[in-house]
C-alpha cells in the first residue's frame, strides 16, 4: 500500500455524500474508549446511551461495532510524515520507528495492555484494526524502502513487507514483550545493534557491509 493508495482508502471508509460530523465522530469514539477503559463490553446501545447519539448516526459512521472498536482503539495514533529524501535513511528509520514506539508508549498503560489484550482474544477485530489503521502507519517506511532497491541501495529480492516486520519488530519487542522503553539510550542502542544486523543483509553491496551509499 502506497501514501496515494491510503489516501483513497480513507475516502472510501469515509464514502459519498456530505463530510462527517466531527463533533458527532468524537463523542462517539470517547463514549466507547471509556466503556474500553473501565473494561466493559462495548454495544450499540452502551455506545448511544453514553455518547447520546442516534443508532443510525453510529451506523453512518462505522458500520459494525468491530470497526468502531478498532477506531477508538487507535485514538490518537497518526499516520508518520514520509520518510524525508536525500538524508541517512538508516537513521531516519531509526528516528520513525523510535518516534511510534515512544508514542505507543505515551499511552495511558492500562489502555494500551488493553488494546493488546482486546486484539488478541478477538481475531476478527486484530484484522479490523490491522486493515483500518496499522497497515497506514506502514506506508512511509515501506515506501523509503522502496526507493532504496529503486535507488540501488537495496538488493532487488527484498520483501518489503516481510523487512518491515523484521525491523519494526525488534522496536515493539522492547516495549511489549521486555517492558522496555524507547527512551532509554541502553534500549534505544539494542534496537540500533538489531537493526545493523537486518540492514547489512538488506544492502546491495556484495559483501553487506554499511557503505556511504546508505545515506
């Protein structure tokens, strides 16, 4: 997926007729981030008596209750900047998913281990919530990648895909699995080290070591 192809896909969940009202968008979103929050089940009818909208302005808006779970779940998460051209892009890497991580983590905690746990138990809203909101977050990395095996920097056979998830996984590894944050300069250098490893086998370079064409 591509900035343009996200574009469009916004447009699309968003569909025809006139623009959405915010106002409404929000009331909805933080009536159900709070029955998430004091950990009870998110219905229709919770959602409505606390937002105090109609039934049919929810369904305007998202049209299975899955979806609206994954969007409160990913309040105050934004797609990153694209990755800026013409710099170290090994760095800018680091800096992005650094960034993310940090912000995950600037969650309040008990919302965030609920958000995993919610995810986990309920595979239909996992695929909601990687459809609607953490394959965007993907694209500007994925397309600095991109233009690297296009620039020459990278070998031509990479899965940009699957070097995504390599990458990103060792910073969300600290977080989730080590209880790590990104903060620290000793957690910040053990992801670097990590990465060092996954970029030399990236490089097009014969023998994989980091060169000045990296930058």
């Amino acid at each position: 997926m591509t900035t343009s192809e996200v574009r469009a896909t916004e447009q699309e969940r968003r569909g025809p007729g006139r623009p959405r009202d915010q106002d409404l968008d929000q009331q909805i979103l933080m009536a159900t981030i709070e029955l998430i929050d004091a950990d009870e089940a998110v219905t229709v009818t919770r959602v409505i008596e606390r937002s105090g909208v109609s039934r049919a302005a929810l369904y305007r808006r998202w049209p299975s209750v899955t979806s609206l779970v994954a969007a409160a779940l990913d309040v105050g998460r934004e797609v990153p900047e694209p990755v800026p051209s013409g710099g170290d892009l090994r760095e800018a890497i680091v800096a992005l998913l650094a960034g993310t991580a940090i912000g995950a983590s600037e969650f309040p905690e008990q919302r965030f281990r609920h958000r995993i746990k919610l995810s986990m138990e309920d595979p239909e809203l996992q695929r909601a919530y990687w459809n609607s909101h953490v394959r965007r977050r993907r694209v500007p990395i994925e397309d600095a990648l991109r233009n690297g095996v296009m620039s020459g920097v990278f070998r031509s056979d990479l899965d940009l895909e699957a070097c995504f998830d390599l990458i990103a996984g060792v910073f969300y590894y600290q977080m989730i699995v080590r209880g790590d944050r990104m903060d620290d300069p000793v957690v910040r250098s053990r992801c670097e080290a990590a990465l060092d490893v996954v970029w030399r086998g990236m490089l097009a370079d014969a023998d994989g070591e980091r060169s000045a064409s990296a930058s």
